[in-house]
C-alpha cells in the first residue's frame, strides 16, 4: 500500500447558507481544495453526506456533485455511516489512493442543514440510533446522550459545571477561525444559565447544526513535495471500528469501546502514543463525549475526562490541544461534513496557519469523527513530513 498525501484542502463557511444548493457548498470546498493544491481535477470523488435523501430529497450525491465540479468521467459516490460519512468518506478515498486504483481523489463532506424545520432536523439526526429498540420509544438523540451524560455523572461524582470547560475553550478558539458559526466566547455562568434542552444537557452543551463543506484531496505521497513554508501531511494513520448502534446492548455505556479500538489501531499505524499527539479533534457534539472520547483515546483515567478541561490540559499550550479551531460546539456540526473539517484544520495545524489557536510546533494530529452515540467511529492521525 502506497503512503497517501492531502494535497489540498478547502473548505465553506458553517451558516445558514440559504442562496446555495448542496450542490454549490460541495463544489465551493471542492474548488479550493483543487486550488490549494495547485490542480485541476481528480480521477475519483467520495462524498461524506448523511441526510440529503431525507432533507434535500435527493440521492445520488455522488454523481450529482461531480456533474456540478466537471467531474463527469470520475468514479463519483456518497458514503453514510451518520455524523461520521466525512471520515467514513476519507478512508474510501484513502483506499482507493493507497491501493493503486486511482493516483488522485477527493473527498468532501456536505450537509444542508437550516432548510428545515427543527422538528424535522431532529427526526432526521435520531435516524443514527437504532430505530426498532430506541427511535421507536420517543428517544431523541439528544436524549440518548442525556442519558449517558447523567449516568456519568452520577457513576463518577462530576457535577454540571464541571463540563463548562469543553464549551468554552470550543468557542474560544473559535473566536479566530472565520469558518466557524458561532464567535462569541462564554464563561461558566453563561453555561450554568443556559437554556435545558434534555437533562442535563444544556445549549451550550450541544453543537449547533448548520450547512458547510469542507474537501480534501489525496494523492500519492511521492507526487507532493514539501517546502520550508508549507510541510507534506501525510494520513499516517486511518482505522474504523462499529459498536453496537444501541446504547442499551453495550457491555458498558459509559465507554466508548470503538473509539479505543480505533485509536488503537491508527496509533500502531503511525508508530506513536497518546503522549506523541500534538493535537486533538475531537467529536464535541455534546461535551460528555469530550469527556468520553478522551478517556477512550489515552488522554485520561476512566472518569476522568473532565479533569482535563477543568486543568486547562486540552487548551491551546496545553497537554493536548483540542478542538482548536471550534469542534463541532463552536464551528459547528454540519453532521455529514464534519469529518473532514476535522481533518482540514489538523492539516492547517501542521502547516502553521491557525493564528492565535496555533499549536506551536505541532507535527502530529489526530481526528476522530464519531457516528450516532458511538456505534461508528473513525481516527485518523496525520502528520507533518
């Protein structure tokens, strides 16, 4: 298997982008992913989407969005496994690159979220839980994660604000990402007042939705050259392990066993340990799983997850920097784009470009994009060359 390079990244602003189709945000990152790497097409597309059949009724994304970049004689198709297609889709496209199929591909995760009503988007995220033994009994996936969140809580002895942290060192960063939805930092109180959306998560618990694309493009390692101003990444590491997709058959709730074995394995990729990880995108969809994956990833002890953020460890200058350009809680969760935002600002991390959020000397970063309440999840670490 041949080493694969992102040649190039792209990627749209998180909003409500009410002017444009799926279609046009897809091609937007698409074009400056193709931009940014100084080319002009690529032999295969794969699209990270999770809900356009359901909200924009249209299937056949693949093709659809590779009419709209003139891509029409590529290999052109969508990838679902819920809010992790963006990653799911990466590792097709890096596949495809290492195994010989193609010497070229782009991926890009889309998702028009804001075109519906809230009812409707809801609806729509619960089709990621298991719909005979969990949807079917009125639970949201808000409320899934509630569950887990309370459980934690009363397990471990955490209370609410202990979990403020994560949510205001998201929006903090994202105070200097111009890509992020949301750009207004808080504090501990404005997260104790937040409005309850299911106990005992809050607002400012949970990640916005929104429209966005972010894209990629792979290619052969040997055909990028780096330079002192702008280094080779390289997909050191790629790995996707299932749960189950209901929270009630796991042997333990409160751990996220695929985001272990997954971590697991990239790490054995690479060649490196929790400690080697300069940086971390983590899946901050709620601030429990902060917690969560965290633990599952190496950072902490079992129940301790929380301790980190509290300790100021996953801040900028921290232990291991997380969700430095926003995450999901401050950037935004368009769901079926975010993998690839992920994987977009480790890539600017490792080329220096984030500003004020830069994590200095940064040479190794880890994504991992997480599919309903954990029964899909998917690392990827990267690394400067």
């Amino acid at each position: 298997m041949r080493q694969v390079a992102i040649a190039g990244i792209g990627q749209t602003s998180v909003d409500e982008h009410w002017e444009k189709a799926i279609r046009d945000l897809a091609v937007d990152a698409i074009l400056a992913a193709l931009m940014d790497a100084g080319r002009q097409s690529a032999e295969a597309l794969f699209v990270g989407n999770m809900m356009s059949g359901i909200i924009d009724h249209q299937n056949n994304l693949g093709a659809l969005i590779a009419d709209w970049a003139g891509l029409r004689s590529a290999e052109a198709v969508k990838i679902e496994a819920a809010c992790g297609s963006g990653a799911a889709a990466l590792r097709a496209g890096l596949i495809a690159v290492a195994s010989g199929e193609v010497d070229s591909a782009l991926v890009v995760g889309v998702e028009k979220m804001t075109d519906q009503s809230g009812h409707d988007i809801t609806a729509a995220l619960a089709t990621a839980a298991d719909a005979d033994w969990e949807v079917d009994h009125g639970v949201s996936f808000v409320g899934l994660n509630a569950m887990i969140m309370r459980r934690y809580m009363h397990e471990y002895g955490w209370k609410h604000a202990d979990f403020a942290p994560f949510s205001i060192n998201a929006h903090a960063n994202a105070l200097h990402n111009p890509f992020a939805r949301l750009h207004q930092a808080i504090t501990v109180e404005d997260f104790e007042k937040a409005p309850m959306i299911a106990t005992p998560i809050n607002l400012l618990d949970a990640s916005p939705t929104g429209d966005g694309a972010a894209a990629v493009l792979l290619l052969p390692a040997e055909k990028v050259m780096s330079n002192n101003q702008r280094p080779r990444t390289i997909i050191a590491g790629s790995a996707s392990v299932t749960d189950t997709i209901s929270v009630h058959s796991r042997r333990d709730p409160l751990f996220l066993t695929a985001a272990y074995e997954s971590a697991k394995k990239a790490y054995a990729q690479a060649g490196v340990e929790p400690k080697d990880i300069d940086l971390f995108e983590l899946h901050d969809a709620f601030s429990i799983m902060s917690a969560l994956s965290l633990e599952a990833c190496g950072f902490a002890e079992r129940g301790q997850g929380p301790r980190l953020g509290l300790d100021g460890e996953t801040a900028i200058g921290g232990r291991i920097p997380c969700v430095t350009r926003g995450g999901l809680k401050a950037r935004g969760h368009p769901v079926g784009a975010t993998g690839i935002y992920q994987i977009v600002e480790v890539v600017q991390q490792l080329r220096g470009e984030c500003g004020p959020t830069q994590v200095e000397g940064a040479r190794i970063g880890m994504a991992q994009n997480i599919g309903g309440a954990g029964a899909t999840i998917v690392t990827h670490i990267i690394a400067a060359d």
